[in-house]
C-alpha cells in the first residue's frame, strides 16, 4: 500500500474514532423507546478498548513468538504508575501552583491535556518497555513453565516495590503526586484523561502494529522461533533477539494500556489491581480467542470483559458463582478445545476473498472433480495463487 | 543475638511448612513434568477440612487435647488425599496428551476454580481455627519457642523423614521413581502409572493439608486465599532444591523460610514477599537446574 493510501486510511480512521468519541459522549443523555446505552455500559466500552490492547500485546508474546508470559500485569503497572507521574508532573509544570484548581474546573483546554496524556502515555510505553527489556533479557534463555514462572515472578516483584514507594501512594493507592513540602506543598491529582477516543485508537494502532508484525520478516522469524527454536537458531535467526524484542513490544502495548487504565474516570491505580490474577485473566483471553491470532486476541478479550458485566444478575444471587464458572469455563476450554475460538486463523479481508473465490472454483471444477474423483482439500486454500499470504497461517 | 536466634527458629519454623507444600510440587513434577499450580489451595483446603472436622467433633477451644490434634490432622490429610487424586482424574489427566502449555493453563484453572469455590462456600472472611492444642512458650535458652511451633518443625521432619522412606524403601516408592524416570519404559516394565501418578498426587496432597492444618494451629486464622502466596513461595523452594528432587525440596523450603524471615525482621520487611521470588530469579539464571538436581543436557 502506498504512502498516500496508508494516510488516507489513517485520516478515515482518526476521523471515524473522533466521530464515535462524540457520539459516546452523547448517547447516554437519549433514549430510544426505553432502551439507551447507560454511562455504565459506556465505561464497559472503554474497558474493552483497555483490554484488547492488552490482549493484543500479550498475543505478540505468548502467540506469535510463542513464549508463555505470566507477568503482563506488572508491564500494566509500571505504565500506569510512569504515566500517571508524568501527567501529574507536567500540569504542575505547565499550570503551577493553581493546578489542581484550573483541572478540576475543566479550564485546561482540550489541546493541553491531550498533548499531556499523549506524554503520559509515551512515557508509561517506554518505561514497560525499558522494564521488558530487563526483564527479558535474563529471563528469555528459560523455556516453557519456567519461563512463566519467572515472569510471574516479575511481575509480583513490581508489585512489591510499587507497594512499597510512598511517593506514588504506596498501597492506598496513586490517588495525586504532591509537590512540594509543609504549607506550601501543592496536590495535583491524577486526571481522569482517558477517554473513547484515546483508548480505541491505541487499540487500533495495536491491532494494526500486530497485523504488519505477523505478515513482515520479524514476525516470521518470531513465528520461526515459536515452531522450533534450534530449527530457527540453525538458520540464522538471531533467537535471544527477536525474543526480547517481542517482548518489549508486548510490554510497551502493555503499558500504554496500563497508563489508560491509570486514567480513567473512577479508576484508582493501586498495587491490588496489578495481581498475578490480572495477568492471568489477559491469558484466559487470547486462550479464548485462540493464541497466535490478532482476531482471536480482540474476541477474547470483548467477551471476557462483557461476560462479568453479563453474569452479574448470577454473582447477585449468588455471590462468588461468577467466578466460579469463570474458572470452570477455562478447565473445560483447555480439556474440550484448547485451540480457542480461532484457533490460529484469522478473520479478515482476505478470508471473505477467498471465500468467494474458492466458491467459484468449486463451481467450475465441480464437474472436473467429479470424474476425477478428487476434491478440494483444505490445505490447497493456503497456496491458492492471487490470495495474499496476510493473515493465513 | 537474641533476635538473630529468634529469627532463625521463625525462620526454620516457616521453612517446614514451605518444605511440606515443596514437597508435593516436586514429586507431582518429577512423575508428570506438570506444575501443579492448585497445590497451594490443597494445602488451604487442609486447613479447612481440619476446621470442619475439629468443629464436628466437638473439639475447641474449650478442650484442647493433642489426640485430638493428631486426629484432626490425619483425618484432613486422608480428606485432601482424596481431593488430589479427584483433581488429578478430572482435570490433568483428560489434558495429559496436549501440550505443556495447555496442562498448565489447565492447573491455573483449578487453581482459581479452588479458591473462588471456597470463597463461596465456605465465605471470603477468615475463620478462627479452634485452638486444639494450648499454645505455650517453651524457653530455649535466651529465647523462646512456643510449642506449636516445636510441633510443626518436630511433624514435619517425622512427615519428611517418612516420605523419604516410603519412595526409598517401598515398592511403590520404587515405582514412583521409575515412572519419574522414564514413564514409558515403567509402563513397558509392568508398573501400573496411573496408579502411581494418582499415589503421587495423594500422598502430596496429604503432606500440604498436615501443613496446613499445623499452620492453622499456629495462626489461627484461615482464609480461602491463603495457599495462593504461599504456595507460590513453596513452588519457588521446590525449584530451589531442584525440582523432582525431594531432599532438594526440604533443603529450598528452610532456605527460603529462614531469608524470609530474616528479611521480614529487618527494615526491608515490606519486601518480604518479594524474597521469595527475587531467589527464584537468581536461580532460574544462575543455575535452573536448582542446588540439587541434575542439569539436562538437551540432545538436538
């Protein structure tokens, strides 16, 4: 795709989010014949967006390059906390000491605090990053259940130190950053930033980022190195680095979504947020949905957030059942089909092509077939010539 | 010095139930190359099992009797038997075929499956174990022990010492080994793994509930989180020592139950958590195979 064409397609997208954004904003305030979509199921929305990010980044890890992760909660967190830091930091720096007041009287103006959170956002994706990296390098000479064991270690020891710094509220939480000492010691709280807009265009950078991954060289080393990595070391694919730099990747989607979630309305940063279950709540969804697809990675995660809010009607009846079947769900997803929902296909563009195409192919070779005795096979969709190699495994 | 006493007997004290859960990560490990994430909430389920049986039998904290401990205990250990092996019918055996990641996942599953069923049924908050035994301070020299805790290093040593001669001296033991060995070549030779691999979960499981019901004594507050921690703190004791190996399990349990403490009782104790894993680290890069075992060569 060219230049020109990538652009446009970007100028569309920013424009469609923009245009949803406002709608969103709108639509609580209308009701169609009693139906309307509650601030509630709004908030449901932006969390979907959150997750799909996170989804997305762990795919990249435990899918495409095929190393089991158990510690994406601690990218989350450090994304969180480093964006909130900065956001704090810089309206202090911008407003001074009247910060608190002129933010939580709306005067800031929009171009101020969403070039802010785009700083925030940034810098909580490059210290996941930076933590990935160091994370990474040791642990990605480990294989399989150790590798998840000590990522799960990380990640538990993020949650440590973070409790552990009172500067960003230690465990109550990272309610505002105070700068300053005694009397004269300013509070700017943490902004409730994120919005509609913001969430859904880092998922759809992500979706996007991931996609190009997996049809560039890049991801087919990683895919390589996930099929069989001596195989892959034999013919020259530099395993330590590809390894480490999907990781980083990961982290980085991680963390931005981490430093949204540190963003939004009603949402508090605390240590007991960023558990080893919360980690494992992002595996269960690309499980779901399948791990090594981008498809699967969004289903997973759209269904995993909306099934709690779903089976609430059954937690109040029943305290504690939602969770339950939450786990019962997962037992009995890895003994009945532990490929997914997708498996690792796709379901893209080029999916609907081919299916066209492959209709008009039976249709002209049906007859053929039928004297020679042989059918379409399966296996022949992949290596039809025309179809783009996108998205096929 | 005093302190330093102190800490290393809380720290012995600690390490022996670390020792008892590790040992069951190890053997489960050693025969079916699966991290038995639910094992830690086996070792809560033995607390609470030990809770209902003390409390229908009457047993309290108005008549405290070491029978009746030792009762208590048994019995939760037979109970969480029998959970082991059901758990490993259900849930890891239909799984067994797949791939490593797939059992994994599927421990994870019932791992969280245990704990949010307790906390429906049994209820989140934490109950108050009923005081089978009276807790009394033991002098040894400068300071002091109290006689719960004797008992939990004194039970776990006799428990280990016991396992170590059933898996050496036993059949069964021998089996057990064998099919950690090599499972095919056990099953070529006669030996019944299925069998074996449900002894093995049992007999860990039991160990985890006899900690769990002592650790329950000693603080007698149980919830239906509790085995999550520290059976994660007791997985990376397993991988200390080597995991597959049982003397590797007991000698990872007292290591790290004794830098716990002593990092508990000095002034980084809101790190303590964090000790277990940082070892971990240290030792997955160090030396993966643990203090104890083997390293495996990889034929390509």
């Amino acid at each position: 795709m060219s230049f020109a064409k990538k652009a446009v397609f970007a100028a569309v997208a920013v424009l469609v989010l923009l245009g949803l954004n406002f709608a969103v904003q709108e639509l609580p305030f209308y009701t169609v014949a009693g139906y309307g979509i509650s601030e509630y199921w709004v908030r449901v929305l932006m969390l979907i967006g959150i997750n799909v990010t996170l989804a997305v980044g762990l795919n990249l890890i435990n899918g495409i390059a095929g190393q089991f992760s158990l510690g994406h909660a601690g990218f989350m967190a450090v994304g969180g906390y480093t964006s909130a830091y900065v956001t704090c930091s810089l309206f202090f720096l911008i407003f001074g000491n009247d910060a608190a007041r002129i933010l939580s009287s709306g005067n800031a103006g929009v171009g101020v605090t969403s070039a802010v959170l785009v700083a925030g956002l940034v810098a909580g994706g490059l210290a996941a990053a930076a933590v990935g990296l160091a994370v990474g390098v040791p642990s990605l000479r480990l294989k399989g259940d150790y590798l998840a064991i000590v990522t799960l270690g990380f990640g538990e020891i993020i949650r440590v130190v973070i409790q552990n710094l009172n500067v960003v509220g230690g465990n109550t939480g990272f309610r505002d950053l105070t700068f300053g000492e005694g009397a004269s010691a300013v509070s700017v709280p943490v902004q409730p930033l994120a919005n509609f807009f913001w969430i859904f265009l880092v998922a759809v950078i992500a979706v996007v980022m991931s996609r190009n991954i997996v049809s560039s060289t890049f991801g087919r080393a990683l895919m390589a190195v996930r099929e069989d990595e001596i195989a892959a070391e034999a013919m020259g694919v530099n395993t330590t680095y590809y390894k480490v730099m999907a990781f980083v990747l990961g982290s980085a989607l991680a963390g931005v979504a981490g430093g949204l979630s540190g963003h939004l309305f009603g949402n508090l940063l605390t240590p007991a947020t960023f558990t080893f279950v919360r980690s494992i709540e992002v595996v269960i969804m690309i499980v779901l949905g399948g791990i090594g697809s981008i498809t699967g990675a969004v289903v997973g995660a759209t269904a995993l957030t909306l099934l709690p809010e779903v089976l609430r009607p059954v937690d109040s009846a029943y305290p504690g059942l939602r969770m339950v079947l939450y786990a019962l769900m997962l037992i009995l997803l890895m003994i009945f089909r532990p490929q997914g929902i997708f498996g690792r296909r796709e379901f893209g563009f080029d999916w609907i092509l081919r299916r066209g195409r492959r209709a008009e192919a039976v249709a002209l070779t049906d007859g053929a077939d039928a004297i020679a005795g042989t059918g379409t096979r399966p296996e022949d969709d992949q290596h039809q010539p025309g179809s783009s190699e996108r998205g096929t495994r | 010095m005093e302190t330093v006493v102190q800490q290393i007997i809380n720290g012995l004290v600690l390490g022996s139930i670390y020792a008892l859960i590790a040992l069951g990560y190890s053997m489960v490990y050693g025969v079916l190359r699966l991290i038995n994430f639910a094992h830690g909430d086996v070792y809560m389920l033995g607390a609470y099992a030990g809770y209902y049986i003390a409390r229908t039998a009457g047993l309290g904290d108005q008549n405290p009797s070491i029978l009746g401990a030792i009762g208590v205990t048994v019995s939760a250990m037979v109970v969480c038997a029998v959970i082991g092996t059901v758990i490993e019918r259900f849930a890891y055996k239909p799984v067994r075929s797949h791939s490593r990641l797939t059992s994994l996942i599927t421990a994870i599953g019932v791992s969280l499956l245990i704990e949010y069923g307790a906390q429906m049924i049994f209820g989140a908050n934490p109950k108050a174990f009923p005081s089978l035994v009276q807790s009394s301070p033991i002098p040894v020299g400068p300071v002091q022990i109290t006689n719960v805790n004797l008992m939990i290093i004194v039970v776990s040593l006799l428990l280990m010492v016991g396992l170590q001669l059933v898996v050496h001296k036993t059949k069964i033991g021998k089996a057990m080994r064998a099919v950690s060995y090599n499972q095919t070549s056990a099953k070529l030779m006669g030996i019944n793994t299925e069998m074996v691999i449900s002894f093995t979960f049992a007999l860990g499981s039991a160990l985890a509930a006899a900690a769990g019901v002592m650790v329950a004594l000693s603080i007698p507050s149980i919830d239906p989180l509790m085995g999550l921690l520290t059976g994660l703190k007791a997985f990376v004791a397993a991988v200390l020592g080597g995991i597959g190996n049982i003397p590797g399990a007991v000698a990872g349990g007292l290591i790290i139950g004794l830098l716990e403490s002593f990092v508990g009782g000095s002034s980084l104790s809101g790190y303590r958590d964090a000790v277990a894993f940082g070892i971990l680290i240290i030792v997955l890069i160090v030396r993966p195979s643990g203090i104890f075992g083997t390293a495996v060569t990889e034929k390509v």
